[in-house]
C-alpha cells in the first residue's frame, strides 16, 4: 500500500475519501483544492483548500506542493483502478441477470411444444 506522507503531514488522514483536486494559481501562490466523497450525513468538508507560496526567483512551485500532487497523482490512478474494477463486476451482474431471464424465457416457450 502506497505511503501518504504529505497529505497525512496535511491533516488528510482518510484518504481514501478525496475524490479529486484542482490547482490554481495567483501571482504569488498555488492554491490546492481537494475535494471528498461526502454524504449529507457526513459532518466532514466536501473540499479543503491549501495555500503554497511560490518558492525561487522563477516562482517554482513548493516543494511540498509537489511532493502532494504526486501523492494525489498515485490515489486518482488507484481509484481509477477500483472504479474500472466496480464498472466491469456491475456489467457482469447484469449480463447475469439478463441471461437468466433469457434462459427462462426460452424454458418457457419449450413448455408450450
């Protein structure tokens, strides 16, 4: 299991919970907004913004902002995986479902030979 030592440095204990981010960026510093997978019973934020100064005479992103977009790079390829994994478990389901009431029908019409 991949390590999340920057988000978890940023308060991101469940990570488990992001379901995207976007960066955005000003003059003087990038702004890092990541967004949860929330119920309307959760008492959690659906998003928490992180304010980066801009480091080096070139205004070169933190290193830390860095180091969470990589992090952040390894959880969507992760999620990307499950939800490809649920997609194809929920289309063999329904394939099931739909061949049983096939079979059932054709049973159906050898009955009335």
């Amino acid at each position: 299991m991949a390590e999340f030592n920057t988000l978890n440095a940023m308060g991101l204990t469940d990570i488990s919970s992001i379901s995207h981010h976007i960066l955005t960026t000003t003059a003087a510093q990038d702004v890092l907004k990541i967004y949860f997978n929330t119920t309307e019973q959760s008492t959690l934020p659906q998003s928490v913004s992180f304010n980066f100064e801009r480091a080096g005479p070139q205004n070169e992103q933190a290193a830390a902002l860095t180091a969470a977009l990589d992090e952040l790079a390894t959880v969507e390829l992760s999620q990307g995986r499950t939800q490809h994994k649920q997609r194809l478990l929920n289309e063999l389901d329904h394939l099931e479902q739909v061949m049983a009431a096939k079979l059932q029908e054709m049973r159906s019409d050898l009955t009335q030979f």
